[in-house]
C-alpha cells in the first residue's frame, strides 16, 4: 500500500499518526495511508525553507523555468493517471479529475513563463539628478494550505507561483485528499529543486495551525473555509504575516424573464452539480424572475432527476459521492434544515445506495425559498440549491447581492442593458454573463470580494503582488565612476 508521506528538506519522511484513505465512492478501497506529521517535523520544514531562501530567491531565471517546464510537462504526460487518482480519492468523475490535472498542468506552464516578467519600472524623480527604480523581490518562505476539493489544482497554483517567483514553499494539503498532493509532490521531488526549496507536510488542521504559528513564515496563501481563512489571518495579523485568503462563496445566478431556457439550465445545472456541488464557485443560489420562474422550475427539475449519482469512474456517471462523510453527514443537516425553513425540498437529498458503499446523494433543489433562510445565507458545499423567486431584475440584483460572501456571480439574459447593469454591480470577485459561476481561465486574476477574499488576487500577473514585495530604489550619481 502507497505510504504518504511528508517531504522536508529533500528528504520523505516518516510521520507519526497512520490515516486511510478511502475511496468515497466505495470506501473498501484504501488508496493508502497517509503518515501525518509532527510539529518538529513542522518546525523543520520552515527551517529548511528559510535556509534554502538566501540561493534559491538568487537562481537564474531559466533554472526555474526549466524546473517548472518539467513539472508541468510530467503532470500533463500522467494526466489519465492523475485524473483517475483524483477521481479515487475525491469523488469526481473521470473527465472533472482530467479537467483538474489539465488545469494544474496550465498553472506550472503559465508560471514557467511568466518567471521572465519579474519586471521592474524607472520612474523620473522630481528632485534633480536622482533615478528612482521600482523592482519586486520574493518575500521569503511561503505557507500554502489547501482545501480538499481541488487537492491537484490548488497546490499547483500555490507553488508554482511561489517558486516562480523565488520563494520557498511549504505545502499543507487537506487531510481528507493527501494522495493527489502527495503524487504531485512526488514529481516536484525529481525536477531539479535544491533541497528545502519545496516541502510537503501531511496532517490536520493541528499541522497547519501549527505552522501558521511559526515566527519564521513570511507569508501565508490559504484556500478553504471561511472560519478557518479568519482564525488564521488573526493569527498573522499579530506578527504582521502578510496573507491571501480564498474562501468560501454563496454564489448567485439570476435569471432573467427574456433568458434562453435552454442556456439558463445548462448553466444552473453545470453551476449547481457539477463536482457533486463541492465547488467554491458553485450556483446555490437561482434568482429567477417570475416571468419564467415556473418554466424555468420544471425544465431544471427534468434535467436533475435525469443525473445520473454513482462511482467516480465509472461509465455514465454524471454526478460522483460527496468527497467525505462529515460533508454528507452536514449536507443532509442542511437538507433537513430547508425542510424545516418552509423551503419546497423539489427533489434529491437523500442517501442513495449504489454497489459499493459510498457516501452518494442525491441532488438537491429547493424552490420557493427565501434569501433569509440558512439554506441561502451559509455555505453548505454540496449538491443542494436553492431557487428564490424575485419580481423583477432590480429585486433579482439586489438579493444577489444581499450575502455576507463575494466570490462569483452570474446572470443569463439576453439583454445587454441588463448584463452590463448586472456586471457593473455584482459585489462579486467574479461575473459570469450567460456562463456558469463556476469554471475559470488561469491567465487571468481569481478571487472573492466581502467574506469570501482577503488580500491580493491568486493566478496570472496578479500573484506576484502577494508572491515578491516592492522595492523603491533611489540614486544619485554621487562620485561614481
Ligand atoms: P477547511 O477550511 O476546513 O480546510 C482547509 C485547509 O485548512 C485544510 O488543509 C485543513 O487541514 C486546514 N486547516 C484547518 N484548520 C486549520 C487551522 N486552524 N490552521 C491552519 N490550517 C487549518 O476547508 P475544506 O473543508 O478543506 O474546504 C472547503 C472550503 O474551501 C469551502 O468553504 C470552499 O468554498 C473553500 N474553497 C475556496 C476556494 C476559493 O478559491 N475561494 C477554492 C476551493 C475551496
């Protein structure tokens, strides 16, 4: 059975506390063991980073390029292999795991460009004689921790950039996905990286805390939930640790009376289900007007019941488990929840038996429900949406904005006064128009305003606003020769 273990200072290294992996679609499948570390062990990968620091933020730019070029190139080459992993160990289905392993693979290759744009700018000065420079420079050692529904994807993003760039990394995964982080560390472990440029560490949210809590951490990039992204930014705000937080999100999708139904389905349903819901971006909101809201009701009740729930992998499937059982175990609290808000639970909600034992259910959507339920206002990150009805697009924008969370939104219509109105006053990190709320470039910035983001955007040219740190460089010729 495949052990996985931390990776400090060049070295894998045996951890203390043994957990299992299993399978959620069918959880006799151990896919292996995952060996949490200790705080020594915590201790030592910060220290591996920050004395690897001093060589590693001075390597020449094509060293890292080259570096991440392999990276990349290995995740694309296994990318079946990979994808299935991911489909074993979270509960995607095959072409979501491959489409997972893609998206990692485009980060790295991204990155293993965009090392040549650590750019610099000359400014004139307004006293005379003097230049001034601007330049960018790493921050020193990075802290990555990862939530368990991107366990490829998300580290790719972290450490990419954060090598890129010219940092030091130490990567703390999810506990409940340890085997797609660890195979990806397993390829970064061959590339070429000098020791303690690059460390993994496995184990719970106790690890990460405890790592969050070193003196010698310069910066912190932290995707998962909302209360954790806070306890950690009151833990960095005492030493001054600058920090990145990508959270959780409530995600709004209206729909218009004038919407194509055919385009306001795909999207609700994509938006909704896809990832068994466990997406950040997922729609769990529908705002729909009441012009289409009854049509617009029977057609996406039509195309739910027809998903298809079961094994990851296999054939047919649309819809694979939920990834672990405290997630179905809070799903159904929720489901139950709705039921009780006044809510019309419409269909799904329920465990579903398949052959193998596996924490299936079905999908759920709850119509005529309203923006002050719980089942509306909290994250719940499962296959469950709500449809809330609203007079008008005034009524639809202004609920779409009544939430505590920020990150997407979305809004199918074909009026373009009403998209641009719509774009122009989402309080959302990101808008869709006539698109799902989830799915995303990787060229381009990523992140959530109100709770659902904190400091500088992740991917592209904006990582390097939380990746390297300004320098002001004034000059005077003085004596110079
Ligand atoms: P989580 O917050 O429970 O855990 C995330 C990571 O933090 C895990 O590695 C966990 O071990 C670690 N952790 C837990 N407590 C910690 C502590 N006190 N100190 C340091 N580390 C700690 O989230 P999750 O359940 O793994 O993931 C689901 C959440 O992630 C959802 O809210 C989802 O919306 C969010 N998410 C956000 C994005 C985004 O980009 N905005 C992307 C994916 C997931």
């Amino acid at each position: 059975m495949q052990s996985y273990r931390s990776y400090i200072d060049g070295n894998w290294c045996q951890g203390d506390e043994i957990w299992k992996n299993t399978n959620p679609s069918d959880t006799s499948d151990i896919i292996g063991e995952c060996e949490f570390s200790n705080r020594r062990q915590a201790e030592d990968a910060v220290a591996a980073a920050r004395s690897a620091f001093p060589a590693w933020s001075r390597s020449q730019l094509e060293e890292r390029a080259k570096i991440l070029d392999r990276i990349g190139r290995e995740i694309t080459d296994r990318r079946v292999e990979l994808g299935t992993l991911l489909s074993r160990e979270e509960g995607k289905v095959l072409s979501e795991g491959i489409g997972e392993v893609d998206r990692a693979a485009s980060f790295v290759n991204y990155m293993a460009g965009e090392v040549f744009r650590f750019d610099g700018k000359r400014y004139a000065s307004v006293r005379p004689g003097i230049e001034i420079e601007t330049t960018r420079e790493p921050i020193g050692v990075v802290l990555g921790i990862t939530p368990w529904n991107y366990p490829l994807a998300n580290g790719a993003w972290k450490v990419a950039a954060a090598i890129g760039y010219g940092n030091c990394v130490i990567l703390k995964p999810s506990e409940f996905a340890p085997a797609s982080a660890w195979a990806f560390a397993e390829i970064i472990s061959r590339a070429g990286l000098p020791p303690g440029v690059f460390n993994l560490v496995m184990g719970t949210g106790e690890i990460g805390d405890a790592l969050v809590n070193s003196n010698d951490v310069d910066g912190i990039t932290f995707t998962g939930a909302v209360p954790t992204g806070q306890v950690i930014l009151a833990k960095a705000a005492k030493r001054q640790t600058r920090v990145q937080l990508e959270l959780g999100g409530k995600n709004p999708l209206v729909i218009l009376d004038d919407a194509d139904l055919e385009i306001a389905i795909n999207c609700a349903v994509f938006g909704a289900f896809s990832q068994t819901g466990q997406r950040c971006t997922a729609s769990s909101r529908l705002i729909v007007t009441k012009g289409i809201y009854s049509k617009f009701v029977d057609a996406l009740l039509k195309r739910t019941e027809a998903l298809v729930v079961g094994h990851a992998l296999e054939k047919g499937t649309n819809m694979g488990p939920v990834s672990n059982e405290p997630q179905l175990e809070k799903d159904l609290t929720y489901i139950k929840l709705g039921q009780e808000e006044g809510a019309k639970l419409l269909c799904g909600g329920a465990r579903v038996k398949r052959e193998t034992a596996g924490h299936f259910l079905s999908p759920a959507i709850f119509s005529d429900a309203h923006n002050d339920m719980r089942i509306c206002r909290e994250e719940i990150f499962g296959p469950v949406t709500t449809v809330i009805p609203a007079r008008d697009y005034e009524e639809a924008k202004s609920l779409a904005n009544d939430t505590e969370f920020g990150l997407s939104s979305g809004i199918v219509t074909t009026s373009l006064k009403y998209a641009r109105d719509f774009n122009r006053n989402s309080q959302a990190g990101m808008v869709a128009i006539n698109l799902p709320t989830s799915g995303i470039d990787y060229h381009v910035p990523f992140g959530g305003r109100k709770l659902s983001g904190f400091g500088s955007r992740e991917h592209a040219h904006s990582a390097d606003e939380f990746f390297t740190e300004n320098k002001t460089t004034y000059t005077s010729p003085g004596n110079c020769d």
